[in-house]
C-alpha cells in the first residue's frame, strides 16, 4: 500500500510538472503557430492548423533587415556579459572572503536598485547618454545592460564564493599567490558552474532587456527586441508578422537554452551538497 501511494503521489506531482510546463511553454508556441498564417487568419483567433505559410518569415526579412539586430543582440548580451563578470567577480570576491560591516547592507542597497522603476530615471540617463554622445551606440548600451544587471550577477557569484572554504584560500596565500593568482588561479576554476551559470542567464536578462534599448536606441545599435517593436505601426499590429519577427528574435535563445540546460541546473544548485 505504501509503495502504490508513493507511485501515484510520483504520477501526480509528475503531472502537475507538465501542465506548468505546457503553461509557461504555450505564449510560446502560440507565437510559432500565429506565425504560420496569413494576416485574415491571425486577426480570427487561436487554431491549432494553420496555413502553414512562410510568407511572414520572408516579409519581415525583406522589410526590415534581421541580421543586423541579431548581430547588435548577440554583441551586447556578450559584451556586458564579459564587461559584468570583470567587475562583479572582485567584488563578490570582496564580500564574501573579506566582508566589512556594511557588507550586508551593499548588497542589499544593490538589489534595491532592481527594483526601482526605470521609467523613474529614463530622463536623467536619456541626457547622459546625449551629453556623452552614446545614444544609439553599441558601447553606450552595452554599459546600460552591464549596469542594470550587475546585481544580480554580484548576487548570484557573491552566494557561490560563499560555498567554497576559505581555508583553500588560505593555503594558497601561505604558498606564495597574491590576490591576482588566488582569483584567477584558485578561486574562478573551483567557481566554474557558479560562474558558467551566472554567465549563461546574464546573456538571457541581456537578449532580453527591452525597456532600455527601445528607449536609447533607433537604428545603429538597435537589437532584437527593438526590432520586434518596429512592427507596432500607426496602421495597426499585423499579428503574423508580428509573431515571426518575435520567433526569429527568441530562437537563438531557447536554443541556448535547450543545450545549456544541465549546466545551468548545475550552477544552480552548486554548493547545494557537500
């Protein structure tokens, strides 16, 4: 008997495990699916069987060029990926092996900060970036996505150093390696799935973000997410090829994601079980 209720308890909680995943997956495969018909069909509602039309696919690539957002998107997720772990890797260093009595209260303040409204600082960071001539720049964006997710990637490193003993560290120092070698040489490798992990969803929050790069950006440094704004017109959304453009803006992700799955649940749970 308890074996049969432990079975079906499995079943259950398996089952609930799908339903929240079909959930969370249907906006998704609603958008593939719109993207598949014609306008007249994306205007009458969800069918499961469309057209099947690649028509939208080749309008929004012949309209509005693809590549050139894609190329921004994929420049800007790496590159404030990069520019964040090289300030954020020292800093967590700081707080977690040589925390001072404000330490807590630095992180605290920085997670703060995420949950300020942006549009409460759009005008003075809209003049800045006018003033320094960084509007619709790649390297004027790039220190944007860097700022606005560096708490939480000091967060995420600053909880995985806090795993690791900090006798390790000690008996480096006793063997001669300065503060360069114990983070490059001791502390980064034993830190890899933390790091890989904090890695791998900064680019996400990064290909993601789209409150900032519609608003300081127009052309030149314009990525995905503002490419699929552009489909908003004074005519009207064209739902089809609105949901193209979405699908060709969130495939690279998901692929990323598809392949990056087990080491993202590593990192996650790094430190977990010792």
């Amino acid at each position: 008997m308890a074996r049969s209720a432990t079975t079906g308890t499995k079943i259950g909680w398996t089952i609930l495990a799908w339903v929240v995943a079909l959930l969370i997956f249907f906006p998704i495969l609603y958008a593939i699916i719109t993207s598949l018909k014609t306008e007249p069909e994306a205007i009458d509602g969800f069918s499961l069987f469309p057209s099947f039309t690649f028509e939208n696919y080749v309008t929004v690539q012949t309209q509005r060029d693809y590549f050139k957002p894609f190329t921004n998107s994929v420049i800007l997720s790496l590159g404030s990926t990069v520019l964040a772990l090289i300030i954020a890797i020292p800093s967590a260093w700081a707080m977690a092996f040589a925390p001072g009595k404000r330490t807590k209260d630095i992180l605290m303040w920085m997670l703060s900060t995420k949950m300020m409204p942006s549009v409460a600082v759009l005008l003075p960071i809209f003049i800045l970036f006018r003033n320094f001539g960084l509007l619709d720049t790649r390297i004027g964006l790039t220190f944007m996505l860097t700022l606005i997710n560096l708490p939480i990637v000091v967060w995420m490193l600053y909880t995985y150093f806090r795993e690791i003993p900090g006798e390790i560290l000690e008996a480096a120092r006793m063997d001669g390696a300065n503060l360069w070698k114990e983070i490059v040489y001791v502390l980064t490798p034993m830190a890899v799935p933390g790091i890989a992990s904090t890695l791998l969803l900064n680019i996400i929050l990064a290909w993601n973000e789209a409150f900032w790069t519609i608003q300081l950006t127009t052309t030149n440094a314009a990525p995905l997410t503002a490419f699929i704004a552009s489909f908003s017109s004074p005519q009207g959304l064209f739902w089809a090829k609105l949901s193209a453009a979405s699908t060709m803006a969130i495939a690279p992700i998901l692929i990323l994601g598809w392949f990056s799955q087990k080491q993202l649940v590593r990192g996650l749970t790094f430190g977990a079980v010792k």
